[in-house]
C-alpha cells in the first residue's frame, strides 16, 4: 500500500548530467535518501518521470548507476502500477524499511519534457511536451525566439537557428497543449519558462511550432584581437572559437557573414591574410551559401570527406563597413573574358545581387543551371554547353570539378527566362555570369534546351541488398562511383542518422558477421562522426575520401530498425509500398502523393517538384513510368502534415525518402500546394485537370495510341527488320557454300592425278637454284616421295588475300606460309565464315610434261 505523510516529500534526479536523468532521492523527514533497486522496474521509474513533468521512462536502472547515495534509504520493493501521481504512493515495504546498501540505488533515465521531432534529428523538428501523458504539440501563440533558445539548450543542440510557426497539425482532431510558453532566454529549461493557460483550456492558435538549432552560434569577424567588420573568419561551436578554411570561403558566404554582422556586403576574402599563429584546428565545415541567407549557418554544409585544411590558410573577410553603405549594382553586361579570370580573393567592383543554383538533381552540386537575375530564376541554354562552363559553376558553388556537362533538359525543364546563351567559359572565371555569351536574355532556345551539371561533390546513399529494404551494404555515390564506406567507427547517433535519412526508422545496427563482399569497388570514406546537431550524414565529419579508406573485412553492413523484406518480385522493381500512395485520381496509378510517416499518411509539397521525383513514386508504386507531375493540389488537398518538402530526386532512386529533401515535417507550405503524379501504369480515361507550373507531359490518349501501344508497334518495327537481315544473310552464306564446294572439288581433282615421270636434269638444277623472291611450294605427302620443293613464280592475289606459301603435309593434310595459299587453307577460310571471295589459285606450267597440272577458272 502507498504511505501519507503529514508532510509534503520531494522527488528529485541526482548526478545525471540533467534534471531528467539520474538517482532518484526522496526528501522524508526532512532527510534526503534513496530507493532500493530490489523489484525496480520501467513501471516505477515512469512515475518517477511523470511526476518530475519530465516524459516518460526510457531505462530504469540500479546497481548505482549514477553512482551510490547517502542518508537512508526510504523506500524499497516499489510495485507501481504505473498510474500513480507520486512514488511514494506506490505499494511497497514502508518509509525505511529495506534490506539493501546505496550500491542497489535505483536510477532512471527520462525522456525530457520537450522534444524536437519528426526533423532529421534529436535537434530540429516539430516542438512537443509530454508530461506523462503522450506527447503533444506546443501551440504556436506568443513563441519567440528565446523560447526556442532555451529548448535548443536543454536539448544540447546549440542555439536556434530558425523557427516557423502555424505548421498545420498531423491530425485534424490532434490536440496542442493548453498552455503558451513565454521564456526570457535564461532559463535551464522548458518546464522553468512562465506559462499563460489558454482560455478555457482551449488555445485559439491552433497550429503547431517548428524550431531548427545548430551547433554553430556565433561568427566574429577577428583583426589584431578585436572584433569588427574586417578580419579572419571565426564561428563559435560547442568547443569554442574555430576559424574557417580560405579554400571553403566564396564571395556568396562571405556577403552573408557581414549582412549577419551588420557590416554592409563583402568586398573581398584575402586568404590567410589576419591569420593568427596558436589557434584550434582550422573547422572543415563547408558552407554552400547563395548569398542571400540572413544567418551563415542557414546556409548548406557538408563535411563528409573534407580534407583538413593546410596550416595559415585561413578565411578573411572584408566587408563594406556598414549597412546602409552598400556598393554600386553590378551592371547587365557580362563580364570580358580577360577581366573574368581574377580570383574571389581580389576586391570586388560592385555588389553583385546575382545568385546561382542547381536544382531537380537530388542535391546541391547537381542539376539545372539556374541564375537569380533581376528578381527572377532562369536557365542557361546548351548551346556550346560544354564542361569548360560546367567547371566554372562546380568552382563557384563549391561543389568540386565538373564530371558531366548536361544538356537537352537533363534534369527536366525550368520554367522563366532564359537568361544565358552560346557560353564560352574558360575554366577560370569565378562567376558564371563572367563568360562569354550572347548576353542577358539574347538566346534562340526553348526549355527543352535548359543546361545542367552534375559535379564531383554530388552525393547519394543507398543500402545494398538482394531481399531487404532496409539492411545491407552501405555505398555512397561520389565523384560520380558508387563506393562501399567503412565502419570504424560508426557510433549509434551516426547509424541513427543513416537510417533516417533512408526512411529506415530512427536507429540501427552494424552486423559484422556477414560474409565479405565480392568484386571491387572504391571504399571511400571512414572515421564517420555524426553529432546531435546534423541533420544529414553530409553534415557528418570524417576522414577524407580516398579510393582505399580500409579492407574489405571494414565495410559497413548496417541493419536499421524499419528493415523489412522486399515487397515486390524481381520483375517489378518497386519497393515499400505500403507507406506510399496515390489518392484522389481516376485509377491507382494517378492521384495526390501521400506518404505514411510515424503511424500518420500526410502529403508532399510541390516545391521543386518534377517529372523526376514523380518517377520515383510510379517506379516504387510498381505503376509504370511517371508521365505527369502536376502541383497546386492539382487531385485536390490533402490533409494532416505535409510531410515531405524540397525532394529533388534523380529519378532512380528506390523510394521516395530516398531522394533529398527537407527533414521530415518540416515545410512551409499548405495543403493547396500538394504534389501528384499520374503515371502510365493503367490506360484509363482521364479527367481533365488544371495546367500548373509542375505539369510537364500531356495527358495520355485510351487506345493503341497510348504510351504502351506505340512502344509496343516500335519493338514490332525492329523485330521483323532483324528477321530480314537474318534471311539475307542466311542466303548469301548457302551462296558462298556453294561456290567453295565446287572449287575444292576442282583443285582435289588436280592434285590427286599422278605424277610418275622422271625429272629432266634441267629441271632438277632449275629446282636446286637459289629461291627467287616470289613463291615456293613443297609437298611431301605418303606415296609421293618424288615430289620435291618447286619454285612458284609469284602469284598476284585478288581480292585482298595475302599470298602465302603452302606445305603438303603427311595424311594429305597442308599448312601455310607467309606468301602462299592452298586448297586446305581455302577450306579453312570456308569453315571461318570468310565474306572475301575466293580467286582461282592457278600453277603455271613451266614444263610440257606436267600436263595433268591444268590451270582453272572457277
């Protein structure tokens, strides 16, 4: 039975690094003590959570595992159902009543009162409490920025980043949290922060809060030690001041630090120049800004594979100086090819308000050449679209080397002008917009013609496997090959982040017993180590690429917890289709694309939706080829979350989590905006839809002019043209058959007459004599042993056939030289097919008594 004191006993965790983790303590009669861990289970440590308002329990623990208490020990062989209000009303034994020692203190390890969820990570997502009783939403009222300072605190995440609110809920009846938050910024955490109730229990912002941190929190700009608006580039992490590499820093990031410092725009990034000799490790964190970012670390960073950067190479910054004190535009005319070649590291001549991207290609560094030019996004035509352009615009994102310079729409067609044509790049200019070219807006081209890139830092992840989904090898695609990557030493916040960027639920493990792996590949990369604050293995730092990064005995075979078989045969390569679907079209292959995500279906933004990704949804829905991609709710809206935003697929991927995307949950559209696809999977009638930015295909027509039907007439086209060919040929080989035929039994008729009469001495010294430069025969068969070498005169050959000398050998058989032919090689020829025609081999007579040797017209 539980125990009523006449006072009020306190509950706290002690020694776990948080107010949520650690030994549990009672203060009885005025004494702090502990529990016994005797009947100590996840029933009890619940309790203990949800009076504490911190969660619910992940792990009740004991053997003093936040190391051993002092005082009494209050309470002991605790049975709590699991509803109770406080532990000490819990059945147990009696206030002091045990036969343990503090090395049996009972722990427990609490989920938190507040989580980031449904974001890529432990540190941006959807802002959530739990009390104790479930999980819900926190209400987007009165949230600011300090708020959402103190949950990135708690949570170890850094500072916020960015925060949106008015998400719309995952379930129309989803209830939010009856209280508003209203936190000063200096708060430990959430739980302290005031709260205001809504009134009547009822909050009248019924949309939910999105919050992103990140590790980095501050960026300085550092000259003779002080900070101001020139100087060596310095961001403030977790473990302190780092500075930034020289070969990392762009004009595009470079504008963005001093907008965030209040410094005007950048002027020029001289490298190494305030370099300061006894700092940390230069930071290896590559930051791919456009330019127009408020914050730097709004900007995309990879760190996988980066190398470390050389000892002083440090980035600088120059900027204007102030806000208000901006430089001229740059004008409209493009650059000379003499003055495109001066490096980033030189000063500037005007503030240049172009930016540059690549999109529909899965990635940052890979897609369609797009340009910020006077308010509005526009393509390069493929006209003299070669790697020399693409170079220059891999060089300027920062994306490495160009591998493929596409062309004919690649990555599908854009939308807007067409801004650049005729390009005729060196290599080495620093913009784009530097190159040579017809000028702004002069083309002869259509969206067909839109130019795109795919460059050396394009990066992809798949698991390798023949029956599962989600277990198998682990490859990245990189410098455009798929490679294995090792496993050292693969911590689980790193298999956690795999797995969810696959799709493949929140953690995983490695499985070293598998056997090795046959064949070769490049092993790029090892020494990954995600931290809580990523929300892409991209953003992981490691040990740089190399073709050789460990043995085989190293790569990586990894087991995710949403791994299940594969759902579909071999001859239909779909994948996972039960977490996907289509709904609100005319058949099962068309419709509005909703996916399952955490138990709940929600649907998909038709931000830089295109034919690609629309592919990736037919393929995994076993439904043929995508010939739609329509947006703007074009099947109608959906409902609940929208859970996918930004997916930029490259149209082979298995599903559709697989592309890249923005982390699930987070997005800033609303439902009008959902993607569909209709796909060739089923000839129906269709109904006619809206026409929206996203539709690239036309509408098939029922009947044998439908996409099947006239694949099916082109496959019959080319069939009946082989089988005309295989006639023709067969004809023309009995032909030849023929014809070799008659001409063996000619030639056997005149070496098998006999040859009996004696050899006049002339013609024994003519055969004695030294060889001419022309032809010799010898047969040396059985029963012709008079037959002697025989000078040949040289024979012209026909029809290109090298002369060559032939041998009679024992058995009747015959070889050849270099400059004579026989009857047996003409056999051989014969039996290989030969297309030449074969010409008459004639023997001269050099004598009258060799009349049974005839020449011979065939």
């Amino acid at each position: 039975m539980g125990f009523e004191t006449s006072e009020s006993p306190q509950l706290r965790l002690v020694d776990g690094g948080s107010r949520c983790a650690g030994r549990v303590e009672i203060l009885h009669q005025h004494s702090w003590g502990t529990v016994c861990d005797d009947s100590w289970d996840l029933k009890d440590a619940h309790v203990a959570c949800r009076q504490l308002g911190c969660g619910v329990a992940i792990d009740a623990m004991g053997y003093a595992q936040f190391g051993e208490g002092s005082g009494p020990i209050w309470l002991d062989e605790l049975k709590c159902t699991g509803e109770e209000d406080q532990v000490w009303k819990c059945p147990a034994q009696g206030w002091g009543q045990h036969n343990c020692a503090h090395d049996e203190d009972a722990g427990v390890i609490c989920s938190g009162f507040v989580r980031l969820d449904g974001g890529g990570g432990p540190c941006s997502g959807r802002v959530e409490v739990n009390s104790g009783g479930g999980w819900i939403p926190v209400p987007y009222g009165n949230f600011t920025l300090p708020t959402a300072q103190v949950i990135c605190a708690e949570l170890g995440c850094g500072k916020a980043a960015s925060f949106l609110l008015d998400l719309p809920l995952r379930e129309a009846s989803e209830q939010v949290w009856a209280e508003e938050f209203q936190c000063k910024g200096w708060e430990p955490e959430l739980w302290f922060c005031p709260r205001v109730p809504c009134p009547a229990g009822s909050c009248p912002h019924r949309g939910a809060v999105q919050v992103v941190c990140s590790e980095y929190t501050e960026v300085r700009l550092m000259k003779n030690g002080s900070s101001r608006c020139e100087g060596q580039v310095e961001m403030k992490t977790s473990g302190g001041w780092r500075t930034l590499c020289a070969s990392h820093c762009n004009m595009a990031n470079a504008n963005v630090v001093c907008r965030q410092l209040g410094c005007g725009v950048s002027i020029s990034t001289p490298k190494g120049a305030y370099f300061v000799e006894g700092g940390d490790e230069i930071w290896r964190d590559r930051f791919h800004c456009s330019g127009s970012e408020s914050f730097l670390w709004n900007c995309p960073v990879t760190a996988l594979g980066i190398s470390a950067c050389d000892h002083g190479n440090t980035a600088s910054v120059v900027c204007s100086g102030n806000q208000t004190k901006l430089l001229p535009q740059c004008n409209d005319s493009l650059s000379n090819t003499a003055g495109s070649a001066a490096s980033e590291g030189h000063t500037a001549n005007c503030s240049d308000s172009r930016q540059l991207r690549l999109v529909d290609g899965g990635s940052h560094c890979a897609g369609r050449v797009e340009i910020l030019q006077q308010g509005s996004w526009g393509s390069i035509c493929d006209d003299s679209w070669d790697l020399s352009d693409a170079h220059v615009v891999c060089k300027q994102l920062g994306c490495g080397v160009a591998l493929e310079a596409t062309i004919s729409a690649h990555f599908g067609e854009g939308s807007g002008p067409i801004w650049l044509d005729e390009m005729n790049c060196t290599g080495e200019e620093a913009h784009v917009w530097q190159c040579p070219s017809q000028g702004w807006g002069q083309h002869n081209c259509r969206h067909k013609e839109d130019a795109g890139v795919i460059c050396s830092e394009f990066l992809a992840l798949r698991l390798v496997s023949k029956d599962q989904e989600c277990a198998g090898w682990l490859e990245v695609f990189y410098n455009n090959t798929w490679g294995s990557v090792c496993h050292s030493p693969m911590e689980a916040v790193t298999l956690s982040m795999i797995c969810r960027q696959l799709g493949c639920g929140n953690s995983g493990t490695l499985n070293t017993s598998v056997p090795l792996r046959e064949g070769y590949r490049p092993r790029w990369v090892d020494g990954i180590q995600c931290r809580k604050t990523d929300t892409s293995l991209w953003q992981c730092p490691s040990d740089p690429w190399k073709q050789r990064s460990c043995s085989a005995k190293e790569e990586a075979y990894i087991m995710c917890s949403g791994n299940r078989p594969k759902s579909c045969p071999a001859t239909a390569p779909c994948t996972d289709k039960e977490k996907l679907r289509l709904r609100g079209g005319d058949s099962e292959c068309s419709g509005r694309v909703e996916v399952s995500h955490e138990g709940t279906w929600g649907t998909v933004c038709d931000d830089s939706w295109s034919l690609a990704e629309a592919e990736v949804v037919c393929q995994q829905l076993c439904c043929g080829s995508a010939l739609e991609a329509p947006g703007e709710a074009a099947f109608g809206p959906g409902n609940g979350s929208i859970w996918l935003d930004e997916v930029q697929c490259r149209g082979r991927e298995p599903f559709l989590w697989a592309c890249a995307a923005a982390p699930w949950g987070q997005s800033d559209c609303k439902h009008e905006e959902d993607a569909g696809v209709r796909c060739s999977g089923e000839r129906t009638t269709t109904r006619p839809t809206r026409r929206s930015k996203h539709q690239f295909a036309s509408v098939p027509v029922p009947g044998i002019f439908s996409l099947p039907g006239i694949l099916c007439m082109i496959l019959g086209a080319l069939l009946f043209l082989v089988l005309i060919i295989l006639v023709t040929q067969l004809l023309r080989w009995r032909a030849q058959r023929q014809v070799l035929s008659t001409f063996e039994d000619a030639v056997d008729e005149v070496l098998y007459q006999e040859i009996d009469y004696p050899i006049n001495p002339e013609k024994e010294s003519l055969l004695n004599s030294p060889e001419p430069g022309g032809q010799h025969a010898v047969a040396t068969s059985s029963g012709y042993d008079d037959v002697e070498e025989i000078s040949v005169p040289e024979i012209p050959s026909s029809f290109g056939i090298r002369e060559k000398n032939f041998f009679l050998e024992e058995g009747g058989g015959a070889r050849c030289s270099q400059t004579g032919i026989s009857p047996q090689s003409l056999k051989e020829a014969d039996n290989s097919n030969m297309e030449e025609t074969a010409s008459l081999f004639i023997l001269r007579k050099e004598d009258p008594g060799y009349d049974d040797v005839e020449p011979n017209t065939l």
